[in-house]
C-alpha cells in the first residue's frame, strides 16, 4: 500500500487513522462485515500496531468496528435493537431540546434559523450533499444553542452517527435532500413562531423518515445487518 503522510502538527496518528476509517465506514466505502487489518493500516500509515489499535478501540466504542480477540476485525453490523435503541435516545433528547428551542427563540435567533435554511437550500441546488450534510449537523447544533443545551449536542450528534451508514444505503443523495430541507423548514418555523409541540411533531416526522429506508435496506442487504435472536 502507498503509505499515507500524517498531517497537523497538533495531531496525533490515532486521530489520522481513526479520521480516515470513520471516514471509510460512514461513506461506506467498507461495508457492514468488511474485515479490516491492523497490519495494512499500520502500513498505510507508516506507523507502528498501537495508534492502530487504539484508533479501532474508538471506532469499537461508536460501534463502527467489533474487534474479536484472535479473529479479524470487522466494520460492525446494523443491529435493529441499537438502531432502536439509538433512535429512542436522539428522539427523547431532541423533544426537549425543542420545546426549550421554542420558549427561547428570539428574533437574533430566528434569523440564525432563516440563514441555516438559507445555507441548506444553496448546497441543495448545487447539488453538494457533503456541504448539505455539515449543515445538517450545524442545524441541529443551533437548535441546542438557542435551547440553552449545548451539551445535548453531543447526544444528538452521536446518535445521529450511529445511522447516517443506513441513509447513504438508501435512496441518492441527490433525492433525499429536498425531503431532509422541508422537515428542517417545518421544525425551523414551528421553532420561531413558539409552538413546542408541532417542532416536537416535525422532528418525529423527520427521524420516522428512516422507517423505509430499514425496511428496504434489510430486504435488498440482509448480510448488513446482524441476525436477529432466537
């Protein structure tokens, strides 16, 4: 393998590859069940086997990767109890953090709110589901700074990891973004004109929006998801 240069003075070769293979498994470029080898990644990088594995114990911890003791280590499974499990945390945490939303937004933040959808609608028109992407973390971020919660953002975001892999199975890119802006549009403004419930009522809409895509997914790709019990 052509072996990689590691960038940024302030960096360490456990960030560098971690960044690389989250990279890898959330573009899916490797797939659920790809084995993945210390070896060839510490030669990639020029490193030796440790920031190797200590860039698979993170990844291992936001089950991206199941490292097995004397077996190969693999780009983790959808489990349909952790992707449950993960979309009961988000949508608890993000009901609250909107009807606080609700109460505190203010006219400084409603133009913040006008502007996020005025980035998302440009990257939608150009075409630039990478760009659409960051700004649809940077959303739901504003959303937990006019809460008062920022720290609720790192809840959300986590989750929220937890089942991009399955959005970027699902339908292109292209088509889901005009789907992704009206539901940001509709929590958006149910957020500035102060109606709690119905930004509570548009989030669960847009997080219900992942119902077909696991449907489809488990159907077209069963080997992608671990199987069930019993």
């Amino acid at each position: 393998m052509e072996q990689l240069k590691l960038s940024g003075e302030r960096r360490t070769s456990v960030d560098e590859i971690f960044d690389f293979l989250h990279e890898e498994i959330v573009s899916l470029r490797l797939r659920p069940g790809d084995k993945i080898s210390e070896a060839e990644i510490a030669a990639r990088f020029g490193v030796s086997r440790q920031p190797v594995r200590d860039a698979f114990s993170r990844l291992a911890n936001i089950d991206l990767l199941l490292i097995r003791p004397q077996r190969a280590t693999e780009v983790k499974r959808f489990s349909a109890q952790a992707i449950e499990k993960s979309r009961f945390v988000r949508a608890a945490v993000e009901a609250e953090v909107l009807r606080r939303a609700a109460v505190n937004c203010d006219s400084g933040w409603r133009a913040r709110l006008d502007a996020a959808l005025d980035a998302q609608r440009a990257a939608m028109e150009a075409g630039d589901f990478d760009a659409f992407g960051k700004l649809d973390y940077a959303f739901h971020q504003t959303l937990c700074q006019i809460a008062g919660t920022e720290f609720a953002f790192d809840v959300i975001s986590s989750e929220k990891a937890k089942v991009d892999r399955l959005c970027v199975l699902g339908l292109s890119k292209e088509n889901r973004m005009p789907d992704l802006l009206q539901d940001h549009h509709d929590i958006a403004h149910a957020v500035q004109r102060g109606d709690a419930e119905g930004a509570v009522a548009a989030a669960m809409h847009h997080l219900s929006r992942l119902d077909s895509t696991i449907a489809e997914i488990s159907a077209s790709n069963a080997g992608y998801f671990d199987p069930e019990p019993g």
